[in-house]
C-alpha cells in the first residue's frame, strides 16, 4: 500500500532541491540541484533507497502555539498537481516508510523502543481505521456555535503532512535505527477491537486521566476510547475541577528533563507546563480573542461559565458572556481557538478572576482521547512492552497482524 502526503501549497511556483536523479513520466531525468516548477509534474526517484528532495520553509504545527518554518527532506515520488488555488506538492510512498516517518515525528526517534512500537500500531490503524471522511460537523443556533472536526476530505491526497492529520516530516527527524526497527518488528500489526481496526485516537499528554471520544466529536461513546485515571491502578474520586488544581500522581506526570529530551522533537521540549498550565486575559483581550476566532462582538467579557465538562474536565460547552450578549461554543477544539491566538493546551481548565483578569488554570495538552503520547512514553521508559501500553490506553482492544 501506498500512502499520498499533501505537503504544501504554493501559488505559482514551487522550488525543490533534488537529491538524486529523478525522472518525469516521459522519462526525462532531472538531475541533483535546485529546480523550479510551475506546472503540474511527477518525478519518481530513480533509486528509492538513496535518492531524496528537500523542501525549504515548509510550515508544521499550523495554528498551534509551536507553529514554525523548517527545511524537510523526503523519500518516494514528487507529485505537483495544478488546481485553481495554485500548487499542491505531494508525496507519494509506502505505507511502512509513511509510519517510520510519522512516529519520529509524532514524538521522538530517540523514544525508548517499546513507544515506538505502540506508536507504529496506532499510527497504522488511524491510517484505516476511521469511518468515511467528511468535513467539520456543526450544530449551530441562536446564541450557540457547536463544532467538532473529524478527519476531513482531503480530495488530492490521502493525508496531510501536519498535526491535523499526523505529523510525517520525512525523513529529516527519523535519525534513529530505533525507528525503523520499530516499524519492522510490528510490520502489518493494527489495533482491533470485535475484529475491526481502531481509530487510534492520541494526543501528547492527557493531564493525568484519558478523555472519552464524545466530548471532543460526535455524541456516540466508542468503547475502546474511554476514560480513566492515566496511572498505575488507583482510584481517582476528585471532581474534575478539584483535579485540575492539584497536582496528582499520573504517567504524564513528569519533570525528568533527561526523558523528556529523549521522547519530544526539539519545539515540543520548549512547552514544559504541559501537565499543569496557566494563562491569564483582560477581559478587553478575551473580547477581542472572540471577535476575531468566531466573528462574533461580544464586547468585553463579563464571564465564562463551564456548562458540561467530560470525565478529564475537558469542557465541551461553554458560556461566553460580554457586556453586548452571550455565546455558548463548543466542543473541546472549538473552545480552544477561541480563547487563544493559536490554541490553549486543552479545554481542561478552571476559572478563576484575579485583579480583574481572567486566570485559566488547565491540565494536558491536546484532546485527551486515546493514547497519552508523554504517558506511554513514560510507561514504555520503566519497561512496559507496547503490547501492553496498547491495552492500558485502548480498553478491551487487542494488537493483530
């Protein structure tokens, strides 16, 4: 199988360097060097093994608060399509070399052996194990805007190369034998559950208990994606407002600088707070964060008022009250952008007013559904085999060639 990357857009022209020969349909090579396109091509590398193309300035982490430039480099076939929006480049290569990619650059190709592992299994199984594509999901009336993104249609490929889909960043983070050796030793395995592949849902940290699928997407509970204390097996009887202002005992609940160098690529290791955060506003600022991320003037903001929170204390529908009327927004990723120029952590948070500002203390980093990145990678350092960690994040599902 062969997986399709869309990895950029441009307007006219796209530069890349070529790192090897490659050749067109007609048979034309194009030799090492810089290259200019403006129309559409396919190049097929000449030698799959050794022959690479870099792309400079290519945006990750779009939108979030790590959202950067960087020069990446890629194995398999270039593709550049002509559509009435410009140029899409796209990567074309198979599915193992796809996973290889991703799981250095999900986490880390320095991640101990048995991360990797997990991450293999479930990066293969988000690949096929979603239901039909399909574009944001929205209930919106009076007063409320309710919004959830699955995995949407991308019409010229299968995936993307960013965090919106997974992360797959080439081969310019997988610099690890350890990666490949990962791939190789769980090669074809999915997680199933009754037999059907998982949508393996993950996230970086989940801030100390996992989140249950419906409080960030649909309203149906997929019994694999539940949630739980993220910790050796413990009772957990706090309210989700008293746990989100502690700082409990959990997996992801780590401040080994050595680990954490080792399990998160380089921007990741600058957000430290990722367990516990805290972020402040004026109420003048969070009118204006509203105005601009929903299109919607409430003037300044009087109060936020948490209406339902999931299991975590991931909040998925909020009330937003400003001096010229009210909002209630939602799900978790809808009241993430709207209250930060990138997007907050998570919408595990508490609210608290403090010399007029708003101070939102939060817990986790991401959605919270499924695998804990930081909590597996934890799990996977103290010897636990992936098997294992599989089982401890996806309830009653099992790892199967």
């Amino acid at each position: 199988m062969n997986v399709a990357v869309g990895l950029m857009e441009a307007q006219s022209s796209v530069e890349v360097e070529l790192l090897g020969t490659f050749r067109d349909a007609s048979g034309k090579q194009y030799g090492p060097g810089r290259h200019r396109f403006t129309s559409e091509i396919t190049l097929s590398p000449a030698d799959i093994s050794s022959c690479e193309f870099a792309l400079d300035d290519m945006t990750i982490g779009i939108g979030f608060h790590w959202e950067r430039k960087e020069r990446q480099v890629f194995r398999g076939a270039l593709r550049i399509l002509k559509r009435q929006s410009g140029l899409t480049v796209i990567n074309d290569l198979p599915l193992e070399e796809y996973v290889t990619s991703v799981i250095s650059s999900e986490m880390s190709a320095s991640c101990p052996l048995e991360l990797l592992k997990a991450h293999a299994v479930i990066s293969r199984s988000w690949l096929k194990g979603q239901g039909p594509v399909r574009p944001p999901a929205e209930r919106d009336a009076s007063h409320e805007i309710i919004r959830w993104y699955g995995r949407e249609a991308h019409p010229d490929f299968d995936v993307c190369a960013d965090d919106h889909c997974q992360r797959y960043q080439g081969i310019t983070k997988a610099f690890s034998p350890a990666a490949a050796d990962a791939v190789r030793a769980t090669a074809g395995q999915m997680l199933r559950y009754n037999g059907s592949i998982c949508d393996a849902r993950f996230s970086k940290c989940c801030g100390g208990i996992t989140e249950r699928y419906s409080t960030a997407w649909e309203d149906i509970e997929v019994p694999y994606l539940k949630s739980f204390y993220d910790g050796p097996p413990q009772s957990c009887s706090n309210s989700p407002e008293t746990w989100i202002r502690s700082d409990p005992p959990a997996y992801c609940n780590t401040a080994d600088t050595s680990l954490l160098s080792r399990i998160l690529p380089g921007f990741d290791q600058e957000t430290r707070d990722f367990y516990r955060w805290r972020v402040e506003y004026p109420p003048e600022e969070l009118g204006e964060l509203v105005r601009s991320r929903l299109n919607v003037d409430l003037g300044r903001i009087t109060d936020l008022q948490p209406l339902a929170r999931g299991p975590s204390g991931r909040i998925f529908r909020l009330k937003i009250v400003g001096d010229r009327g009210y909002l209630i927004v939602g799900k978790e990723l809808e009241i993430r952008r709207a209250l930060s120029r990138s997007h907050l952590y998570s919408s595990a948070f508490v609210v608290d007013r403090e010399a007029g500002r708003f101070v939102l203390r939060g817990a986790g980093w991401g959605h919270g559904v499924g695998l804990c990145q930081i909590g597996a990678a934890v799990m996977a350092s103290q010897g636990q085999p992936y098997r294992e960690i599989l089982t401890h994040y996806y309830p009653g599902a099992s790892v199967i060639a």
